[in-house]
C-alpha cells in the first residue's frame, strides 16, 4: 500500500515504530472478502476464537471494548472510563464515516499497543475527504455533520489514511489509553 496521508497530532504523537510492536499485540483481521473479524488465536494457546461480525458503528464499539477488557487491561493498568469513551467515539465516527462515505466497511482490525488500541477502518471509497487534513477545529455556527474528523484528529494520534491495493483505503489510527 502505498500511503496517501500520514498525520500526527497532539504533542504526544509519534509514528508507527517498534512502539506499537514491542509487546505481544493479538490483531484482530477480517476474513477476505467479508465483514467478519476473527479473533486472533496467539493468547489463548492456539485455540480458534468465535467470529466477529463488525457491520455497524455498534456492534464495532461492543468489539473495541472487549478488546480494551479482554487484551489490554490487566493489573498494574486500566484503562480509564474516560479514556474508553474516547476510543467508542473514535471507533463510531471512523466507523460511520465507511458506512456513509465509504461504500461500506471491508473490513475492521484492533491491535492493542503498549499506548492504547491501534484501529484501522478499511472501506471501498478511494476518496480521501478534505477534512481528513484538518487542524481539528470544530465547524463554527454548523448544525448538523462535519464534526466527526476534528473529534478523531483531537483523540486520536498517527493517523494515516492508505489506499488498498483491491480498492478503497484504510484508515489507521492509535487512540491511547493512558
């Protein structure tokens, strides 16, 4: 893939490095050419875990959350209910967005990172919105859409958007959990 757009935010952004690999992180990939994400087998001794289906802004919320419960708290580190409702509004406007603008969601993958979730959004659209270069400033004297970009932009960090070489693109974000 080649990337059409990286972009950091905020002044604890940092790009995709051995940051993001350095502990044993369990992706979860979607099935070609399905909507389904099955659950990485490598934490629960190889054992084939339950399928997935991430068709709506919901049902990849409920997902995300298990993750944030099942693969990356454990003792010693929480995350915050704050922090967990940063990631359900990231993951519902990425989400949505594929659904309203992207021909659909190909497919849905979370990675756990020693900073917090890694998603990414893959859908069948090769347009790149203008917004998605914004500074995260809120429309002003707006009513209605166009607040989705600037809330992922403020909340989330190393967002990149890519194209995918069977079409559309993919977006990639880490949203902490610190």
């Amino acid at each position: 893939m080649k990337p059409v757009e990286h972009r950091t935010s905020g002044d604890s952004a940092f790009s995709r490095t051995s940051r993001d690999t350095d502990i044993q992180a369990d992706t979860y990939l979607p099935r070609a050419g399905s909507r389904t994400v099955a659950r990485g087998d490598g934490a629960r001794g190889g054992v084939p875990q339950p399928q997935v289906a991430v068709t709506s802004a919901a049902s990849a919320r409920h997902f995300a959350r298990d993750v944030v419960r099942e693969r990356w708290d454990r003792p010693g580190r929480r995350a915050s209910d704050e922090a967990v409702i940063d990631l359900l509004l990231v993951v519902s406007e990425l989400v949505t967005n594929a659904i309203r603008h992207g021909g659909g969601i190909a497919g849905f993958e979370v990675t756990p990172t020693r900073e917090g979730l890694r998603l990414r959004v893959h859908d069948y659209s090769d347009v790149v919105p203008a917004v998605a270069y914004g500074q995260g400033a809120l429309p002003h004297g707006h009513v209605g859409n166009g607040y989705g970009w600037p809330l992922i932009i403020r909340l989330a960090r190393d967002i990149a958007i890519e194209r995918r070489s069977q079409g559309g693109k993919t977006i990639s974000v880490l949203v902490p959990l610190r």
